[in-house]
C-alpha cells in the first residue's frame, strides 16, 4: 500500500463517523482495514480512520456480520 492511497482515504475519511462507514460494501471495508492492518508510520488523521474501519467491523461482527 502506498502513502498516496492512504492519504487519500484519510482525507476522504478524515471527518467520517461510524454512520459513514456503515454504509460501505463489505469488500470495501475488508480492503480498507487490511489497508489498515498494512499501515506503516500511519499519521494522526489516518489512524482516526483506521479506529472508525475497527468500529464499524466490531460493530458488523457483533450483528453477526464478519465481513472484515
């Protein structure tokens, strides 16, 4: 994954709450928290992203959902 790609999802996402994520495909959220499993020297907004990615897979796997 490169820097360019993340930064983009960060700030795309920067502002996103659990709400926006909610509404991603399933492939989509598994590509962006294996995205974020493969982050390297992540900065403070793109971190923020990857904990909403974690909510909204925790939250999707508590309805019984495992798409991450």
């Amino acid at each position: 994954m490169n820097k360019i790609s993340v930064l983009i999802m960060a700030v795309l996402s920067i502002t996103a709450c659990d709400g926006r994520f909610s509404t991603l495909e399933a492939s989509e959220l598994r590509k962006r928290a294996y995205q974020c499993e493969l982050g390297v020297n992540l900065t403070a907004p793109e971190i923020q992203v990857c904990k909403n990615i974690q909510r909204e897979c925790k939250r999707r796997e508590a309805k019984g959902q495992y798409d991450c």
